[in-house]
C-alpha cells in the first residue's frame, strides 16, 4: 500500500502494485474505505448520498436516502449495523 497526499487535509491510500484507491483519510477521527475493495459479502448498505451538486447530470439518486449538496459529516461517519442505525460522531 501507498499513500499520495493529495491535499494539505487529506491522503489517500492505493495499491502500489496496480494503482487502485484503497482508502481515503482526511482531517479527523475516521478513515474511509472504498467499499467496492471487499471481496466477499459485506452486510454494508448505503445510508446517504453526498455531493449531490457535483453528480452527473446522467446519474439519478432515484430513492429516498438522505442527500447532501457537498460535504455532511453526519452521512460520512454514519454506520448501519445489523438493521441499527448508528452515528460515528
């Protein structure tokens, strides 16, 4: 694993081999995984959609989870837990 630091708040972790992105660290307590670098079932679901206003304009968000414009640190640190819903913050 490498990491680049692509920003002075923020690096992100990636296979040095092939390249992939791995991880995402920014200022703060959490780190964030890419989900689709699991292999295997997860149990993981989505709670919320963030940078909404950045999205293409080819890509609907066609249901009725929680949608923010850019940055919501609620939706980032969110974790769903056997059916529980809980707040990493």
């Amino acid at each position: 694993m490498t990491w680049y630091q692509s920003s002075e708040t923020a690096r992100r972790g990636f296979c040095g081999h092939c390249g992939s992105n791995l991880f995402w660290d920014g200022a703060g307590e959490n780190i964030s995984i890419h989900a689709g670098t699991l292999d295997g079932a997860t149990g993981l679901s989505i709670v919320g959609h963030i940078f909404c206003v950045d999205k293409g304009d080819y890509y609907e968000l066609a249901d009725d989870l929680p949608k923010a414009e850019g940055a919501d640190p609620v939706l980032t640190t969110m974790v769903v837990a056997n059916g529980a819903q809980e707040n990493g913050i």
